[in-house]
C-alpha cells in the first residue's frame, strides 16, 4: 500500500513512468483496490505523452485483467510495444500465448487500432 501511495504522488505530478507502475498495481488489485478503468485511463495517457512501457501495459491489461478481456486490442498494443522496442514486449508475448486462452503474436494478422 506505500507504493502504491508513492507512486500515486509521483503520476500526479505527471511521471509518465510512476503512472505506468500504479496503473500496474491498479489493474491487478495489488496494493490498491483492483480499477481497471483507472488503469486504463493513466496507461493511455502515459503512452499519448510517449511513455513507450505503457504500450506492453495496456497488452496486458486488455489482454489479462479487462472484463471481458479484448484480445484484438492486447495484440494492437502488443504490436505498438514491438514496434516501439520495448524490451517487455516479447516476454509479454510469451505469457500471453501461454494464457488460458489462444493469443496471436504479433504480426500474426490485423490489427485494430488501438
């Protein structure tokens, strides 16, 4: 829960990198009550203002904890963090092919916009 209180002090004061974290806290319910739309909203803002991590994120969050999950925008996402180099990409890829369900790599076919 101090994290989560640090990293909250650090997003408003607008670091794109502390919103990435807290978001992250936010979408699993870790230290904070589990808000996936608050998450969404500080990742989406983040990766608006270039914050490259928040594109793997956001992966990860329509892809693990949105309800219902939307695979078509994870992979849209999944794509942008490839493409922007983020090195979380690709272990993000692994972990999602290995998810409960199916997740098509990036590349695999088209992507939404996201």
């Amino acid at each position: 829960a101090a994290a989560v209180r640090w990293w909250r002090l650090a997003a408003a004061q607008g670091h794109r990198l502390a919103a990435v974290n807290l978001a992250r806290f936010l979408m699993r319910g870790e230290g904070a009550p589990k808000d996936p739309c608050a998450a969404e909203g500080l990742l989406l803002d983040a990766a608006e203002r270039g914050e490259t991590t928040a594109c793997a994120a956001l992966a990860e969050l329509y892809a693990l904890w949105a309800e219902p999950a939307d695979p078509a925008h994870a992979r849209a996402w999944l794509d942008r963090a490839f493409a922007a180099g983020d090195p979380q990409a690709a272990a993000l890829a692994h972990r999602l092919g290995r998810a409960s369900q199916p997740f098509p790599l990036p590349g695999s076919g088209p992507s939404p916009e996201p």
